[in-house]
C-alpha cells in the first residue's frame, strides 16, 4: 500500500522534515521491490547464452556440451 495520501497531508500540513522522511520510505521500499521484481529476469538473460531454459521442469542444458578430449599421444 502506498504512503501517498500520508505523505499529501504532512505538505499541506507544512510538516516537510516529516512528509521528506515518509517520502524517502516510500522511495526506498520501492525501489527494493523493483530489485526484486527484476532479479530472475535479469538471472535469467545473464545465464541465457549458456543454459537452455525452455523447459524449466528438467535439469538445465548447456549449449556448449564438454567434448571429451582425444588423448595427447606425445612421447619423449
């Protein structure tokens, strides 16, 4: 719930040192709820490029699958 109706009545009021503070609150508890919101979106395209993510039930799927290395048949 918004503090906005508060925070008009502390202005008309005249209480800014009050009406500053509930605006800072405000401020603060959305912008931390706008983090949160944003945080597996932005999980989700940083990890993009390297994991398949279409079907999200099963184990994750790397698009570049480690190729076993042939063995190194050098002799000294």
């Amino acid at each position: 719930m918004s503090r906005v109706a508060e925070l008009i009545d502390l202005i008309a009021q005249g209480k800014n040192a009050e009406a500053s503070d509930v605006f800072n609150s405000e401020l603060l508890s959305r912008s931390y709820q706008a983090i949160a919101d944003s945080k597996p979106r932005v999980a989700a395209d940083y990890f993009a490029p390297v994991v398949d993510m279409t079907d999200s039930e099963s184990t994750p799927v790397s698009e570049y699958p480690e190729t076993e290395e042939e063995p190194n048949n050098e002799t000294d």
